[in-house]
C-alpha cells in the first residue's frame, strides 16, 4: 500500500494533544492536533476545494493565474478556522531555516493549511491547536529521515476526526502507486466524513447522541494532499488534484456535502520527466498519472478509516469502525 513518502523528499510531521495534554490520556480537554507535509525545496503545488464548509489558510496563492508557484509547506489541523493559526507556526520554522519566496529584505514562506472540525471533541471547546504546534510538527517532519515511516490513525490533525456525524472514530491514512514509467504518486488523508466508506454501509447514519442528549452536528471535512515525483507545472497540478477528487467520492459516501470542508492539495518534487513519444504524447501519461492519484487518494481515505482507534471523551464514545474492504483499482 505505501505511504507519502514513498516521494523522495516528501516527510511528515504530526503533533497532537489528548486529554489532559499528554498524548496518553483522555480524561477530558484536548482530542486534537496538526499534520504538516514537508515538500523538497522547489515542489510545484496547487489545489482545489470541493467542500461547502472549507477552513483554509493561503488558498488562494495556489492558484494558477497568482505569482508564487512553489510550497514550502501544507499544514492540516485540527480546531477549524481557530486551528489555521497553525500555519503561521510552520511559517515560522520555514522563515528560519531560508524556505519562502524571495522579496526585497526577505523571504514570505508558502504555507497553504486546511482544517477540519473537531471542536469540543476532547470535552474543551477551547482546546483547539495553536501557532506553537504548527511549528512543532513542522520541525518534527524535517527531523524525519528520508522515505520514513508514516504514523496512521488518531495521529496529528487526525486525532480528533470522526466517521459518519460521531459514531465512528475517523484518522490520518496513506497509500502510494509507482508506475510502469518510474512515476511516484503518494497521497495522505485527514478522514473526518459525514458519512461512511462506499459500498460498506452508505448514507448519512443517524446521528450519535452526545451528554445531553444532543445530537452531532455534520461539521465534518476530508484533507487530502496528493505528491508526485513528477515535473508538472502549477496548471497541472491543479488538474491533478481536482482529478484526486473522484478519488473522495470513490471511497465516502456522501462526500463534498455542505457541511464538509473537502479540499485536494497537490504537490509535484519535479524529479522525473513525463514520459513523450511520437506514439505516446505526454498528455497520455499526465492522464495515467491523475487517474492513478484518484485511486491512490481512495487508498489513502480507507487506510485512515481503518487505522482509527476507538476513544472516550467527556463528549462521548467514538468506536473503531474497523478494517474497510480495500478498493481494488487499476492501482
């Protein structure tokens, strides 16, 4: 199955808080955190955002027709709108160690970010993720070595995801494909869905009730970053990750709803050519490769399903749905 950093260069960073503080405890307060993907210097990046309820920081730098074409950074947290202070953490480390876009006197780091909604999950309304942990899960992914293990399941701005409106614990999951031209394509994923894994049990479930007798609210969101070690240009990465987003649907059912904040970034380190031929232009083998991100994405969603624990907070008990039935694509 693979992970992200299955990409030479690509490294990952998570932190998160649970209960008290300590990542051990569950008594109350905390069930959050913050991932952040660390590009090679140089990655060309983009994305696209699908969701009605998105929280997202820098978007809008990533489109095509704007000046900057590289990422230094994309973070994904918890806390919703609160949470995307996070990036300004990773900003920070990235300032600090010569990452940016060069401008007169000094250098404006690229930190695109995206949140979920896990808010009061942990028991705490407050108790949302800050500048200090952006940054600490910035350093701790450049601390990685190369091609290293990736942590899953309630793990970073998956700590305090959850599956189909509470019932269900949700988490981070990854997946990567190399194709037949030496192509790398690895995705990760921040599952925090509405509804639940296709072709398992569909539909929005009933809601869980909560202490009060209150039921969830459908604030949910997925996060998916996409990297390749292909050249693509910012355009194409574009492309690339709004093609990533059949990869959603194919593996949550309903996905891109109102409620969901469902946003693809999409990353490329530049380090294998596109393979072109009189016979086989390069359009061909951009193609191969977006149709082979979707279903890497799928991989990635179902990875993080499966990998999420089973926690109980003040807020509630959110259960382990368990191993999902693996999608077999072309991948």
């Amino acid at each position: 199955m693979g992970a992200i950093t299955d990409v030479t260069g690509i490294r990952v960073g998570h932190i998160q808080k649970i209960g008290s503080g300590s990542e051990q405890a569950s008594d109350g307060g905390w069930l959050t955190g913050v991932t952040v993907v660390l590009p090679p210097p140089g990655t060309v990046g983009s994305v696209d955002v699908r969701g009605g309820g998105p929280a997202t920081f820098e978007t809008d730098a990533l489109d095509p027709a704007t000046l900057s074409q590289q990422v230094d950074a994309v973070v994904l947290t918890g806390g919703s709108a609160y949470g995307l202070v996070a990036a300004r953490g990773a900003q920070r480390w990235c300032e600090e160690n010569g990452r940016g876009l060069a401008v007169p006197g000094g250098l404006v780091p690229i930190v695109p970010a995206a949140a979920i909604f896990d808010l009061g999950r942990g028991g705490d309304f407050s108790a949302r993720p800050d500048e200090g942990m952006g940054y600490a899960a910035t350093a701790a992914a450049a601390a990685q070595k190369e091609g290293h293990d990736v942590e899953r399941g309630n793990v970073g701005a998956g700590t305090g995801a959850v599956l189909a409106r509470g019932t269900y614990k949700g988490g981070v999951g990854t997946a990567s494909a190399t194709l037949e031209n030496g192509i790398v394509i690895g995705a990760l994923a921040v599952v925090n869905a509405v509804g639940l894994p296709v072709g398992v049990r569909d539909g929005i479930p009933e809601p869980s009730a909560r202490p009060g007798g209150k039921a969830a609210p459908p604030l949910n969101t997925t996060l998916v970053v996409v990297a390749t070690n292909a050249v693509l240009t910012k355009v194409e990465c574009k492309r690339t990750a709004s093609a990533c987003h059949a990869g959603v649907a194919r593996a949550l059912n309903p996905s891109h709803t109102l409620a969901d904040g469902d946003t693809v970034f999409a990353l490329a380190t530049g380090a294998v050519e596109l393979h072109s031929s009189p016979d086989a232009p390069r359009l061909f083998s951009l193609i191969a490769l977006q149709s082979a991100a979707a279903d890497v994405v799928t991989e990635a969603i179902l990875d993080g399903v499966s990998q999420a624990k089973g926690i109980s907070t003040p807020a509630g008990v959110f259960a382990a749905y368990g191993p999902v039935v693996r999608y077999h694509g072309p991948i």
